[in-house]
C-alpha cells in the first residue's frame, strides 16, 4: 500500500491565497468516516485515517486540525499547561492515490508539558484543499508540492497563521465586565414594565443561556472553536474526536 504524506513547517507569516472555485474538484466530495485510535498516549502523535469520497484536482490535498474541547481541569482565565490543540505550524498532507487510505498524524502544538491533555477531549476536522500549496520565495516547498496553509482570519478580521493563542485575560475579564452591565441594564428595563408572555419566555431563554455560559467558563474550550480557513475554496469533509485516557487515581 502506497501512502504519501508531506510534512512542512512554515513561520507564523501571514500569506494571501487566490481563491480558488470548489467546482475545479474532478468528483463531489463526500463526508468521510475517520477512524480515530483508542485511548491514544498523551505522550505521542496521533495517526488518524479515512477514505477519500470523491476526488480532488491533481495536487489536491487534506489535512486534520484538533482543538480541545470543554476540559474541566482549567479555562480561560487558567489556560492547561498542556497542548490546546494540535500543531498547526507543522501539518501533515493528504494526497489521494487510488483506493487508498490516507493517513494524518497530529503532534501536539507547543506547551509547558509538551503533550496532549490528560482526559481531555478534542474535535477535529478533515479539511479538503482543490490545488497545490502556494510556494514562493517565502514560504519554500518541501518535496514536490508540500507546505503548511495554516492560516486563519479570527474576529476583527485580523489573519493569523500558525496557532491562534487565547486571549488575553485583560480582554477576558473585559467582555466579561461589558456583558454583565448590559444584561445589567436589560433586567432594570423589564422590571420596570409589567411581564408579559412574550417577557417571561426571554426570560427563560436569557437565564439558560446564563447557566450554559456559567459552564462554559468552569471548563476551557479552545477560542473559536475549529479554525476556519481564509482559502474560501477549502471545505471541511469530516469532523472526529480524539479521547485521551484520565490520569491513573493515586
């Protein structure tokens, strides 16, 4: 079985990509079925692999990216000192070769303990590209055809590449603040007036949402969730999860 996956490290530059029209792929490209390994190490890489439905261009190629997800043991405000999620300055790519399955291996990304998050999960997605990788004076092409396309806009419009780091906890207790005063505000304008039908199902709906957010803040979720290309012609194919086993109990 023939399997050829590139791997490429690239600086955290930002580069511009030529959008690139999703109907250049020669077949529809189907949802694929990952398979992912079970209670995988925290201390070592991780080779998930799918078979290709459809087919891309020549020079088309995949990639994976995870992000942790709702890990009870920190949050934003006392980020894990492990991975958050997986390398995105050094990504494996995909070609299709026949009938073959593709294989994808995620390191984690760069932390104090240098390994993915004991009992934590993480989503991960399968990211389908229809042309070659950009290759220029800077951003050189290892192989024939290989370098990292890691590059994302995030609010504000801003363009990142490599991995986007977690805000800042000034900006945190910030928005915090601010979303507190304005709910602040909208309790006092309803007291005042008699409740309604309407009113105390806003109510409701506001409070549960209250208690989900109260969740969320208890548990650190990677920001922003999956990142989302700036290459509008990339599409996501699959969407996984890796599990990692809980520390033994002393």
């Amino acid at each position: 079985m023939l399997r050829v996956v590139y791997v490429a490290a690239v600086a955290t530059v930002v580069w511009v990509v030529t959008g690139l029209s999703s109907t250049q792929a020669t077949a529809p490209l189907g949802p694929v079925a990952v398979q992912v390994p079970q209670s995988p190490p925290v201390t070592q890489a991780v080779t998930i692999t799918f078979h290709p439905r459809g087919r891309l261009p020549r020079r088309g190629y995949y990639y994976a990216v995870i992000v942790l997800e709702r890990y009870e043991q920190a949050s934003l405000k006392t980020p894990p000192s492990c991975a958050v999620s997986s390398d995105m300055r050094k990504t494996a790519y995909g070609y299709s070769r026949g009938n073959h399955r593709i294989h994808l291996t995620l390191t984690p990304a760069e932390s104090a303990s240098n390994h993915w998050c004991p009992g934590g999960t993480y989503t991960g997605a399968i990211y389908a590209v229809p042309h070659k990788p950009p290759c220029n004076g800077y951003y050189s092409c290892y192989g024939k055809s290989a370098v990292n396309g890691s590059c994302w806009e995030v609010e504000g419009g801003h363009v990142v590449c490599g991995v986007v780091a977690h805000p800042k906890e000034e900006q945190a207790e910030r928005e915090a603040k601010e979303n507190a005063e304005r709910e602040a505000r909208e309790r006092a304008e309803h007291e005042t007036k008699q409740p309604s039908e309407t009113e105390a199902k806003e109510k409701a709906e506001r409070e549960a949402k209250e208690r989900a957010e109260a969740r969320e803040a208890a548990s650190y979720s990677y920001p922003g969730g999956l990142p989302k290309p700036i290459d509008h012609s990339t599409h996501i194919v699959g969407h996984f999860a890796v599990r990692f086993p809980s520390p033994p109990s002393s």
